[in-house]
C-alpha cells in the first residue's frame, strides 16, 4: 500500500467526524428531549441499516422496524427501568415476522443497539454532562489513535479474517490513549486512578462492538452498513463503537461503582 493510498480516506473521514461530533457535542450539552430525541433518531436509523444489510429483500420492513425503534427508544427513557425493559426488546420480537433472513442476527444486535441507546440517555440523565463527554472523548480517542497508529505502524492484524485493516498497534494506542483521558479526567473531577481502569476497559469495549459490526457486514457480504455518511458508510459505522461503550458500562456500572472514587 503506498503512502497517497493509505491516507487517502483521511479527508472525508475527519469531515464527516467533525460534523458528527459536533452534533452529538450539542445534543449532549442541551440534553433533556433534545439529546434523548437524537440519540432516538440514530437508533432507529442504525436498525434501519441492520435490516437493510441482512436482509436485502425487506426494504419496507426496514423503514417499519427503523420506527418502531425510534418510538421504542424514545419512549423507554420516560418509564421506570422494570417497564422500559419490555419496549427495549420489542424491535426484536416485531422483527421476526418480517425478516426473510438473518433473523437472529437482527433480533440480537437490535436488542444491544436498543440497550446501549438506553445507556446513552440513562447516563446523561443520572451522571451529567462532564461523564458523558468523557465516554465520548474514550471513543474518539480509541478510534483516532487506532486509525493513525495502524496505519503508521502497521504490523500483526487483530482480526483478518474479518476485518484485514485492524492492527495490534492500532488497538493498543486506542487502549493508551483511553488511558490518558482516564487520567485527565481524574485529575479535573474527584474521580480516583480507577477511572483509567475503566477508561481502558471501556476503549477494549468500543473496539468489541466495532468488531462485531464488521462481523456483520462480512456476513452480509457489504462493506458499508449505509452510504449516509461520507467516509464512514452509515451511521452504525460510525458509532458501533459508541454502542459498545455504552453497553458496556451500563453492566460494568452495576458491578463497579461509577464513577469510580466519587461516592
């Protein structure tokens, strides 16, 4: 691979990041409707783009099920826990009826994108705004080192098989630059050292869930999930990573307390 063809992605990649960004940064900064209907709107997209990609025939059930989740999403963030838990699953089950193939892979990365989606809001809503800047940060930071330093450094793949640009390097920076915002935090919030623990944890976490898109696709046998977003496909490209973060913590939350150090 030359140096023009390695990079050549670059541009439209950081354009397409920055605006994306910037929106979720906005979004998360008002918070209240605004940011639970935004987060609501990028799941019933993501869902739209997973049924498109298993089941290439189902273009209407895609529309169908991209609403219902939307709507389920929304909705599930107004009800207590032990009522929401139903409507976080319902895309699933309503989907099962509608999908010709790829079934179970529907059911099962719905329900994950439906629960980290609850993450996202839960987390705003109980933790504030510097907490959820901070996963945002681990996720950028994880993504960005493991662009650059895979493609400068290069070396042993992660997984070839299914994703042949992933590198040990890459994640590794993406694990050390977590590390530093977990310090970074900790030292402007009364957070303990825990915090790049977690930090780490949670970088591992965002490299699963981009990983187990791309499984997905290799499946689906596509290299995108959409073409919404330039350089990046669609929205379940950009933001797997963000599902598994989320996702994440919302189980690694009721084993550890979070933020660590603060009580």
């Amino acid at each position: 691979m030359t140096s023009v063809s390695r990079w050549q992605d670059l541009r439209p990649r950081m354009l397409s990041a920055a605006v994306l960004i910037a929106l979720a940064l906005v979004t998360v900064w008002i918070g209240g409707l605004v940011w639970r209907a935004f987060i609501s709107l990028a799941c019933g997209i993501m869902v739209w783009e997973l049924v498109r990609m298993v089941d290439t025939a189902r273009d209407r059930s895609a529309h169908v099920l991209g609403v219902i989740a939307g709507v389920c999403s929304l909705a599930a963030i107004y009800l207590p826990p032990s009522f929401a838990l139903p409507l976080l699953l319902l895309p699933s089950m309503a989907g099962f009826g509608r999908m010709e193939r790829g079934g179970v892979t529907y059911a099962v990365f719905t329900a994950l994108i439906m629960l980290a989606s609850y993450g996202f809001m839960a987390l705003r809503a109980d933790f504030g705004l510097i907490w959820m800047l901070w996963l945002v940060c681990v996720v950028v930071i994880t993504d960005v080192g493991g662009y650059f330093a895979g493609r400068a450094i290069g070396g042993p793949k992660l997984w070839p098989r299914v994703s042949p640009k992933k590198t040990w390097s890459g994640a590794i920076a993406g694990w050390v630059g977590a590390a530093v915002v977990g310090l970074v935090f900790a030292g402007t919030t009364q957070a303990g050292a825990g915090l790049m623990g977690v930090s780490i944890a949670v970088s591992m976490a965002s490299q699963i869930g981009d990983m187990a898109e791309s499984t997905v696709k290799r499946r689906a046998g596509v290299k995108d999930s959409s073409n919404l977003v330039p350089g990046h496909g669609g929205l379940l490209d950009r933001f797997d990573g963000m599902l598994g973060a989320a996702l994440f913590l919302l189980v690694a939350g009721q084993i550890v307390n979070f933020p660590p150090g603060v009580e």
